[in-house]
C-alpha cells in the first residue's frame, strides 16, 4: 500500500469511497448522492497552501483517501485545521485508516498546525478508537445536532494538539477596522454605535456563521 499525494486521476477512486459513505454510513450527513465535479471542486480546494489531499493505493486502486483543511473560515481559526478520512468498503482493518491518519498528523505539523479536529458520529467507536489510538482527546459530545436515515445523529468532537511547545499565538493579522475599513473606525470619536434594527415580527433570526462545517466527518470503521 502507498500513501501519496491526491492527483485528478485518483478522483474517480475517490468518488466511488464517497459514494458508498454517503449511500450507507452516516458518516456523512447528507443523502445527496455526490459526482465527479464535486470531487474536483474537493481536490482544487485542498490543493491550496495548508491543505491536503492524499490517497492509498494497492496497485491502481483507491483503498482509501483523505484530507485536511480549515476548521473554520473566520481568521481566529487560522491555526486550527480538520481531518477526514474515508477506506473503501472491504478494506478497513487492514491499517489504511492509521496510515493515511499518520499522514495527515505529519503534513499538518510541518505545516505548523497547532490543533487538529476530528467530526466523529458518535456512532462510529471504530473511528472514534483510532483517533484515541493517535493521541486525539475527546471534546465534547453534540446531541442531535444532525440527521439521516429517518434518525437523529449526535457528533462527537475529538482534538489533537500537534506542536509541543507551550507559546502564544502568532500575532494576530489586522482587521478591517483596523485599516478604517470598517463601522467602528468611521464614527467619530466617543460616538455610540447604532443599534441593530429590529426583526420584524414573526421573522427567524439569521444562522449564525461562527459554527463549523461538518459536511465530512472521518470515516475509518478503524480501518
């Protein structure tokens, strides 16, 4: 088995794995069958500097694949990044999952991570082992906050840290108010800001944005 950099004709390998979790697994919170541009659009974005996209292969196979990329698009976040790893069905126990795993650990602490995420179902004690077996701690279990197959699925957050050093965090790059771009910077001085006008009656609140994507959780069965 090799462990490597993803390539576009790795893709339909992949889409096949992917296929699978989301037709029969609930490791993917979505019933949406996925295509062949998705996977594109998946493997263009995880080419960016920080990222990653990575398979295994037995022969011309895909066995398994995975990736890491940000945890959350909000700045604050920018040294923190999510794992997934999926292993193609008939395929897991056999260490395709810890071996892409370790791959990821590695890549990431070179690139000077400083935490790792990991969206497990709660469901999933096999990826939910592995990731324990690497060092991962879990952080907090979300009930209900998904669903699929006609049932509601509770998310558990797993976390590793990847650098040793205790240190503070790099500087913080500057906001738009502090390039006067922003509201703040354009009232005058001591004034207050405007209040937010009000909802009209029996509208819904806005989402907020400030809450990670779990589009793709890890998918290891501990494989």
């Amino acid at each position: 088995m090799l462990i490597r950099t993803a390539t576009e004709a790795d893709l339909p390998g992949v889409l096949e794995i992917h296929a699978h979790a989301v037709a029969r697994s609930t490791a993917i919170f979505t019933e949406v069958p996925p295509d062949l541009q998705g996977r594109r659009d998946w493997l263009a974005a995880h080419s960016e500097p920080g990222r990653s996209a990575i398979v295994a292969v037995e022969g011309d196979l895909v066995v398994g694949y995975g990736s890491v990329g940000p945890f959350h698009a909000k700045p604050g976040y920018r040294h923190t990044v999510e794992n997934s790893v999926y292993v193609r069905e008939g395929h897991q126990g056999r260490g395709t999952g810890r071996a892409l795993m370790e791959s990821l650990i590695a890549s990431s602490r070179e690139a000077g991570h400083h935490v790792m995420v990991a969206l497990v179902e709660a469901g999933n004690e096999g990826s939910a082992r592995l990731h324990r077996s690497l060092g991962f701690e879990d952080a907090g279990l979300l009930r209900e906050v998904g669903t699929k197959f006609g049932r509601w699925l509770d998310l558990r957050y797993m976390t590793l840290r990847l650098d040793d050093a205790p240190a503070d965090p790099p500087p913080d790059r500057p906001s738009p108010t502090d390039r006067g771009g922003g509201e703040a910077a354009q009232r005058p001085s001591g004034a207050a800001a405007k209040p937010p006008a009000p909802a009209p009656r029996g509208a819904r609140p806005a989402q907020s944005d400030e809450w990670p994507s779990c589009r793709e959780g890890p998918f290891s069965r501990g494989g």
